[in-house]
C-alpha cells in the first residue's frame, strides 16, 4: 500500500487535467468554458493552487470524457482501473473523496488561519 498526502493527490489530480485537456487538443478557455468554470480557476486547478468542489470536478471530469476517479489515479496506473470491480471502483472513489474533502478542508482552514 501506498502512502499518499493530501498535495500528492492534488498533484496527480492537476496533472491529469492537464494531460486529458492537452491529449483532447483543448486550449484551457475551451474546458473552461465546457465545464463552466472560468479559465483563471482552471488554470489555478492545473497549477496545483486550488482544488474545487465535488461539482467542480464532476463538470472538468464530463468535459474530458472521463469518470471522476480518472482523474485522481497516477500516471502509468489508468490500465489498473479497467480490472476493477464496480464495488472497487466505488471504494476508491470513496476513499479518493475523502482524501480530498480533506484537503481541501485543510486548505480553507489554512486560508481562515491567514486572516
């Protein structure tokens, strides 16, 4: 099993935005705009400075034609989603959840604490 941090799966999460974006030929104003978000969060969200919320991730996942889970495995691990029971796939979904309930709570914690 493999430890991961809270930034490790934003890591991951805002690289796989950005590869599913670049291999679809999407500029970022055109997923943006697919996920109606604005550009400046989405290019805030593939820099790793933001995270959005669940429905966030839910438009910018049916934008790139992907499941929201896609977007939260490591690079050179999507063949291992395709083996996995639907009961799998939910568990990781569901622990994928927490771990970002998490941190994002950490991070509006941290941006209350600033004030």
């Amino acid at each position: 099993m493999v430890i991961m941090t809270g930034n490790d799966l934003q890591k991951i999460f805002s690289n796989n935005i950005y590869t599913a974006r670049i291999n679809l030929g999407y500029s970022q104003m055109k997923l943006a705009e697919l996920a109606d978000i604005s550009t400046g969060f989405l290019c805030d969200i593939e820099r790793g400075l933001k995270t959005g919320t669940f429905d966030t991730i839910v438009k910018i996942s049916n934008a790139l034609h992907k499941e929201p889970y896609e977007l939260f495995i490591p690079d050179g691990e999507t063949n291992v989603k395709s083996s996995l029971s639907l009961k799998e796939k939910k568990d990781l979904l569901a622990k994928l959840s927490l771990s970002l309930k998490k941190n994002v709570n950490s991070t509006i914690q941290k941006t209350i604490d600033e004030f």
